[in-house]
C-alpha cells in the first residue's frame, strides 16, 4: 500500500511540473485549458501604457472674440478626435487665471501643457514650475517674451508682425495717389503678442512714407464692444480720420456701428483694414464696409494634437510651428464666403 501510494504521489508530482513546464518562457501556471499564457507584469504595464489617454491641460485666453471662439473649438474637436484627455481653462483673459490654471495642472500631474499666453510678459516662473515638475509646455496662438526657450518645447501660431506688414502693404498701394493719409489705430489686448507685433510691422512699412500719419492709437482688448467705444472717441477727437487699422475684426465691426451711428460710410468715407478673416468680417466687405481682411488661422487644433502626441513619444519638435494664411481685398468676399470655415 505504501509503496504503491508513494508511486502515486511522484506520478502526480510529475504531471504538476510537467505542466508547469509547458507554460513556456513565462515560467508560470500553464493553464491545460491551452489558453495564452497569462502575461507578465511587465507586459501588462506596457499594455496599459501604450492604452492611457494622453491628458493635456489647456489654458484659453477667454473668449472675447469670434477669432477666440473658433480657436477653441478647434481644440476641443481635435482634442477628442485625437483621443486625448482635455483639461480646459477659459482665463477670461486674466493672466493670474491663466498661471493658477497651470499650476492646477502641475499639481493634477497632466502629461503636458498648452496655452495662449493672455500678454508676453510674467511667464517665466510658472514655466520652470511645470519645468521642474517633468511637464513639457506648448505655447499656442501667442508667444512668450521668455529669454530661456527650454521652458517650452514649441511655440505654434502666427507671424503677427508679417499681418502687419500685409495691412501696411495694401494701404501704401491703395493709397499710391493720396498725398496725406490719417490712421486711427484700434490695437488688440495692452502687452499681447498679437498687439505688439501687428503694430511693428504696419508701421515698418507706413514709416516709409510720411504721407501716412497715425493721428490716434488706442486699445479696444479685442471686443467688438470696446472697439465702439474706442471709435466713438476717435470721431469726437479727430476732424479727419481716412482709414481705420484694427487688429482684429470684432474691434472692427463694433468699429463700424460707431461710424455709422456718426453718418459716415464705413468702407468709403473712411477705408478699414482689419485682422483675422470671421465669417462676420467677410460678410461687412461684400456690404462694402471693410476694404481688406488679414487672415489669422484660429483652426491648428489638429496640428496641435499631432504636436503634442510627438512631445509625449519624446521626439524632437521644431521650436516654431508657423500656420498659413491668407489676405483677402473685399473684391474676393463674395467668391471666398461659402468657403469660410470659422
Ligand atoms: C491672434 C489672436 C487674437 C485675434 C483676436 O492669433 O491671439 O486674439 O486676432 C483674438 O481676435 O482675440
């Protein structure tokens, strides 16, 4: 008895190990139902990494304009399509909201940081926050004045000083045969890239010529509400103003009730020059009411997505994304309207 029940234990030892022995390299319990063999920690935790959505963390300036708007659409659209995680802020165009909002997003540990910088300046501690913290940071739409640019992987937007450049351009040729021109100038939000650079490069090419004389410059932050105020106060101050250069269209638009609530014709009695290229400003042209719109592309939510996922496969980015855009005469609205996507 005893000796055949030993004889049975060491076959049931042997079966055990044999099965065991068949679980492959994984050197676990081969289960005999001849199932994959389970895998390893190891494995699993690739798994899981390669399944863990990216959570990004945005910063918006607000949503003062229609350019705003589209902007954030198109993050969020792509965000989604993308498949990432958004964390969105709307700073209301504060800066201390957009650096509490940054600082939210260090703590919640995102794998990366986007945001329009609201103004140029004051970014350089928060930065080296989420620096020192292990998160890359992506400037979008608007640029830092930062001298250490390893505080941000890349920065994707437009050339603001080019806009600029565009608007003077146009003006010099429209007003080839005048021989003194009077600008009011509506500029976007105090201290903005966009502000500041719109600015320079308008005035490097007007500069040229002293026919053309900015009489008046003042900021309308980029509203249409202010823009009309800002306007109203050019008419009262101005005896003759012959061309009005916002650097945006909702100031451009709010702008033109201004003028016309004065018995002016916006478009002829004074010629408007405006920056981004809203559906809303396409359609003041075919009235006749803006004379040229400088396009200034809300809709890199894609470029943006494809941006971020390389930063977080650790693959080297371009340290300046620029996005294409156009300039559109009033004489092109009606033709470019039905096309317009924001
Ligand atoms: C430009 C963007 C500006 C738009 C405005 O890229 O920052 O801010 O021109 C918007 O319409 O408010």
């Amino acid at each position: 008895m005893k000796k055949s029940g030993m004889m049975l234990l060491l076959a049931l030892a042997m079966t055990t190990v044999a099965a065991c022995g068949s679980g492959g390299s994984t050197g676990g319990n081969a289960p005999s139902t001849g199932e994959k063999p389970a895998t390893t920690t190891e494995t699993k935790s690739n798994e899981a990494a390669a399944d863990k959505k990216i959570v990004l963390g945005f910063s918006q300036v607000g949503a003062e304009s229609g350019w705003r708007t589209a902007n954030t659409d198109s993050i969020k659209s792509a965000a989604s399509e993308a498949g990432l995680e958004l964390k969105f802020s709307d700073a209301q165009q504060k800066q201390e909201n957009q650096i509490k909002a940054i600082r939210s997003f260090i703590q919640q540990k995102v794998d990366v940081i986007a945001f329009s910088p609201v103004v140029e300046s004051g970014w350089d501690t928060v930065l080296k926050e989420a620096k020192d913290a292990g998160i890359p940071v992506v400037l979008t739409d608007r640029s830092v004045d930062s001298q250490d640019d390893s505080l941000y992987e890349t920065f994707i937007g437009s050339d603001f000083v080019e806009e600029g450049r565009k608007a003077g351009e146009w003006l010099v040729e429209k007003m080839k045969d005048e021989t003194n021109v009077n600008i009011v100038e509506l500029q976007g939000t105090t201290g903005s890239a966009p502000a500041i650079d719109r600015k320079t490069g308008f005035e490097e090419i007007i500069s040229k010529d002293s026919k053309f004389k900015v009489v008046a410059s003042q900021t309308g932050d980029f509203t249409r509400a202010k823009g009309k105020e800002v306007m109203q106060a050019f008419l009262k101050a101005q005896k003759d103003i012959d061309v009005l250069y916002a650097h945006n269209d909702d100031m451009a638009l709010g702008a033109i009730q201004a003028i016309e609530e004065a018995g002016l014709k916006p478009g002829e009695d004074i010629i408007i020059i405006s920056i981004d290229g809203i559906k809303d400003a396409f359609v003041a042209m075919t009235e006749g009411k803006i004379n040229l719109v400088v396009e200034c592309n809300p809709q890199f939510g894609p470029q943006l997505m494809d941006i971020i996922k390389d930063v977080v496969a650790g693959k080297e980015v371009p340290k300046r994304i620029a996005v294409e855009e156009g300039v559109f005469p009033m004489e092109t609205a009606a033709e470019a309207l039905p096309k317009r996507t924001y």
